[in-house]
C-alpha cells in the first residue's frame, strides 16, 4: 500500500505540474472556451490535493478514472 501512494503522489505531481502550465497558456490566451477550461482545469487539481490531505483515498478506481479525465481536458485545451 505504501507503494501505491508513493506512486501516486509522483503521478499527481507530475499532473498538477503539467496542468498548471498549460492552464496558464489557457489563461493568457483568447479563447473562447477560457472560462470553462480554466473552471475544470482547477476542479481537477482539486481532486489530488483533497486525496492528499486525506479527505479521499486513494483507489484503484482513481488510477483508471483520473488519467482519462486529464487526457479529455488535455484534448479539450488542444483543440481550443
């Protein structure tokens, strides 16, 4: 179990790394979708910070779960 979480804590760093730079380019740009973006792109940084402080536990389901949520607001940004 302690090495899911340590997987996990450099899996979410690396998210959150990642997110916030593109969340900035999202910010600093004219898109017409930039408040939806950005309104998604922090929920989801919500998400490991609350699993962090403990409010969430950290699951099998959140392994399949999250990246797939990433990967579809990645997409969203790229073809924005």
């Amino acid at each position: 179990m302690m090495l899911l979480r340590i997987f996990l804590l450099m899996f979410n760093v690396a998210v959150i790394t990642y997110l916030v730079y593109r969340l900035l380019q999202i910010y600093r740009s004219d898109s017409p979708n930039k408040n939806w973006i950005l309104g998604i792109g922090i929920f989801l940084l919500l998400i490991p910070a609350t699993m962090l402080m403990g409010f969430l536990k950290p699951s099998p389901i959140y392994l399949f779960i999250y990246p797939v949520a990433i990967s579809l607001h990645l997409y969203l940004i790229r073809n924005s």
